[in-house]
C-alpha cells in the first residue's frame, strides 16, 4: 500500500510551485510598476521645482516642495503697477434758485368784431380796390355818377361801353380788366372766388 498523502503526490507539489512563481511574477511586476510611478512622481517634483524657481516663488537651495504643496500652495500674485485714475469730474455746486414762477393763464385775444363798411362820404370810393383801377380812373368814374363798387357791379355791357367812352385813354382797361365783372364778386363778398380769378386782393 502506498503510504504518499495527496500533497506530497507529485502533480500537487508541481501546482504548488507554478503558483508560487506566479505569485512571484506577479509582486515583481507590481514592484516595478510602483519604482516606475514613483520615479515619475520625483520627476515631477523636479519639474514642479524648477517651474516655481524660473517663476520666483521658490528659491534655490529650498527643500524640494512635494507635489500636494505644489497643487496647495496659492500662487503669489504677480504685483502690477497701478494704473493712474483719471480725477473725478467736479460736480457743479448747487445754487439755490428760486422754484419758478407758475405760468400765466393764456390770454385769449377777443374775436374781431365784424363790422359793416363805413358808409361813403364825401370824396370816399371803394372803386380802387379793383385790379388796375387806380385813383385818377375812380375820381373819373365819380364823375360820371358811379361813386362806388356796388354800382359799377350794375352795370350792364352797354352802360359799362359809355362809361368807358368817357375815360380817355383809360377806356380800354374797363374791359381789360373787367373792372364790371370784379365789381360783381366784391360786391356779393365773393373774395375767395375773386381772389381765385384776379389774385389777392
């Protein structure tokens, strides 16, 4: 009878040891991955050092700063000439005004008072407020017995003809300027359609 337990049978003592080499493998393995990180934490140290030298904030000779000091530590800010303020403006001093004056009530101008045209007296005509018609041709027209608008607006064509005869030189500017027919819209009080055929008046 064979007196060999089962852990001191050969093929046990065979997985034994693979798994102690595996074991083996696998601690050297973790061993060179942890001295490879931390030769790249000391790199980055010596970075992190020479970075803070270039830029002031660590000075030659200090201790090495570790790489949480390094992430912890404020940056000193850079200090920055100050840049001159333009002065204020003054502000206007305050005077005392007196508050104005309430405004006055809007005078409104009365209505003209519409009154009727004076009535001729002795050497008045109308007559020069026709186009063409001056004084020397109303006193002509007195004479001949027509003193003003309203009775040159009567005349019919042949009256107005021998009321021209008696003008002289004048004669032809009766029909001209169609003094009859002026006469007639002054005398209706007609201006807007007398100013619309003869002009302003």
């Amino acid at each position: 009878m064979d007196s060999t337990s089962p852990l001191q049978s050969p093929g046990f003592l065979g997985v034994l040891t693979t798994a102690h080499l595996v074991l083996i493998a696998v601690l050297a393995v973790v061993t060179i991955i942890g001295i490879a990180y931390g030769m790249k934490l000391a790199r980055a140290r010596r970075q992190a050092s020479r970075e803070l030298e270039d830029a002031g904030h660590l000075e030659r000779g200090d201790a090495p700063v570790s790489e949480a000091e390094v992430v912890q530590r404020p940056a000193t800010p850079v200090e920055r000439t100050p840049e001159p303020v333009a002065p204020a403006p003054a502000e206007p001093i305050a005077t005392s005004v007196a508050p104005p004056a309430p405004a006055a009530e809007p005078v409104v101008p009365p209505a003209p008072v519409v009154t009727a045209p004076p009535a001729p007296v002795a050497g008045y005509t109308d007559l020069t407020r026709l186009k063409g018609l001056g004084p020397k041709v109303a006193a002509m027209l007195v004479e001949q017995g027509i003193p003003d608008i309203a009775t040159l607006a009567r005349l019919d064509a042949a009256q107005a003809d021998a009321v021209a005869a008696q003008l002289g030189m004048f004669a032809p500017r009766m029909a001209k300027d169609r003094w009859v027919e002026q006469a007639q819209f002054l005398a209706a009080g007609d201006i807007a359609g007398f100013e619309a055929k003869f002009g302003k008046l």
